[in-house]
C-alpha cells in the first residue's frame, strides 16, 4: 500500500465512524452570538458589515486525526490580520484558543476545517472611526474540506497561468490579510475551467508569480524551492513545507520569481490547509517536468502529513 493510499484509507474510515455518530454537531458547530449550534442552524446579523462590505479578516487551521495542526501559529497571523485591519477582538485570544478546541471536542469531528472570523461588526467605518465599531468574532467548525480530491492527489492537477486576470495589487488589499476578496481569483477560476484545468495561477502584472485561488506555489528547479515572495499570503501550510524542506536539506528561496519559472519547472505543487501539499502535473496544457508527480514533490507530501502527529506541530484533543 503507498503512503498515500495509507493516509486517505484511514481519512475515510474516520469518516465513516463520524457518519455514524448521533451527535448534533457532527455535520459541523458554530460559535455563534456567545452560543454553541449545529453549523446548519448558524446565522449572522444580515447588517454585519462582514456580510454587507467584507469587511473582515479570518483563519483557517485544521485538525488531522484528533490533532490540532498549528493553531497557535494560525491565531498569531489573525491577531496580525486584526491588527492592519484596526480590528479588536471582543474576546481574548485565549478563550477562542480554548473554544476552538472545546468545539472540536463537543463535534467529535477527528479531521475538521477550523474558522475563525473577526469582522466589523454592525457599524460602518464611513460614518464611524474604527474604534467605535464594536467588532464580532464567528467561530466555525465542520469536516475537513479538500480542494483537490483522493485521485487527483495522486496523479497531480492541472492548473494555468491566469492570461484574462491579474492579482488584486499590494496597494489596493494587503494579501497578508486573509481576507474574502475573491474577485479575482474567481475570475481566474472561471477561465482555468474554460481553458480546460483545474486551477489558476495570478501573476502582478509585472512578469511574477503570486498565488492561486486559495493556495500558495511552490515551484522545484534543479533541486531547489522556490515561492514567491510578493502579492501573496503568508501562509501556515507554506511556512510549515518550508521548514520541512530545509530539514530535508533543499535550498529554499523566497523571493519574486518569474512566469517563465513555472514554465521551466521540473515540478509544481499547490499548498494550503485544505488540502495540504497539492501536486501539479499539467500547466498550460503542457506536462510539467515528466508529467507525473515529481520525488521532491512526494517527499514533501510525506513529510507534511507526518508532521501533524508531530508534538511540535501538533497536540491532541481530548474529546468527550
């Protein structure tokens, strides 16, 4: 059995035994106005400026097999998020630490899609200062979401350079806030699909890659990694594949890299919390490197999943 078969059969077993469970928040849990629901009853005040201008930040960590992965580190870029944003988290970082965990335990969920939202809250900033907008905190819990599914991760995916769309400028919305402004990775999505592929790529308009629709690239060029450094989020799973490539003993750069860099690549991976290390095979139509799913590739993906049972990484729930 290859390790990835290894990885998805337990990942499916757990599944199983959780559609099994009778629990009301198996299907997910919301923290919502100070109270726990299922994530199927959750609502939002329709005039949260969250919901009428976007007016918010959010993360995403992720629990694997009753471990939480990284959460310290997630909690860290949204309190930075906050911050740039003007944004006062009305609780402490402690309670949503412990009712991230709580929520994960009353679930029973052992792979979960964590999120945590600090928006505006109900007040407008054009007829209020920041400070005058007492902000609100939305938590949310459901099963792991993947964006690229069992037999994709194993053959890889096809993705494009974006040609119709550029990324959102540094200048108009910081990328290292998280953040829902999706316009132009939706359009981007829409013209990978009528191109024929999974995925996009957004470049700045000025020769360099960014990131994709929800993900960060990583490139592998004669042995080395490379990840551009500018019009993107700093992402955890990035930070976390980096590390590990280093241990590995791979250069890694980050820096601003070329178009032309993906196109000469020997491998392409997509990284990102829902889905971890996502191998990328076709790009614009064309194999890249062999058109299979590349060693260094492999290696990585091996080493990102063994890090969840990492105590450095990652510690258990104790669920009820």
């Amino acid at each position: 059995m290859s390790y990835t078969d290894y990885i998805f059969n337990d990942y499916r077993r757990r599944c199983d035994e959780l559609e099994a469970s009778t629990n009301p928040f198996a299907k997910g849990i919301a923290w919502v106005g100070g109270d726990y629901v299922p994530v199927a009853e959750a609502k939002i005040p329709l005039l949260d400026q969250g919901f009428m201008k976007s007016d918010l930040t959010y993360d995403v960590p992720a629990v694997w097999d009753g471990r939480f992965f990284r959460l310290d580190d997630h909690l860290d870029r949204f309190e930075a998020s906050m911050k740039k944003l003007r944004m006062v988290s009305p609780i402490p970082r402690q309670e949503i630490r412990d009712r991230l965990v709580e929520m994960v335990a009353k679930s029973g969920i052992r792979d979960a899609y964590v999120m945590m939202f600090m928006t505006r809250g109900l007040r407008y900033v054009r007829q209020y200062a920041p400070e005058d907008c007492p902000n609100h905190c939305y938590l949310l819990v459901t099963p792991y979401l993947w964006v690229m599914g069992e037999e994709v991760q194993k053959a890889g995916g096809s993705a494009v350079i974006a040609r119709t769309v550029r990324r959102i400028p540094a200048g108009a919305i910081d990328p290292t806030v998280k953040n829902l402004q999706w316009g132009d990775f939706t359009r981007a999505i829409f013209e990978a699909r009528d191109r024929g592929a999974m995925y996009p790529i957004l470049s700045d308009g000025d020769g360099n890659l960014t990131e994709g629709s929800g993900f960060n690239v990583v490139l592998v060029k004669d042995g080395r990694i490379y990840t551009p450094r500018r019009g993107v989020l700093e992402g955890v799973t990035r930070k976390t594949v980096l590390k590990l490539a280093e241990r590995l003993g791979l250069d890694c750069v980050v820096d601003d890299i070329p178009v032309q860099l993906a196109y000469d690549s020997e491998e392409i991976m997509f990284v990102t919390t829902a889905g971890g290390v996502m191998p990328i095979t076709i790009l614009d139509g064309q194999p890249v490197g062999d058109g299979q799913v590349g060693p260094v590739t492999k290696t990585l993906w091996k080493a990102y999943w063994d890090a969840h049972s990492d105590p450095e990484f990652s510690f258990p729930i104790n669920y009820y």
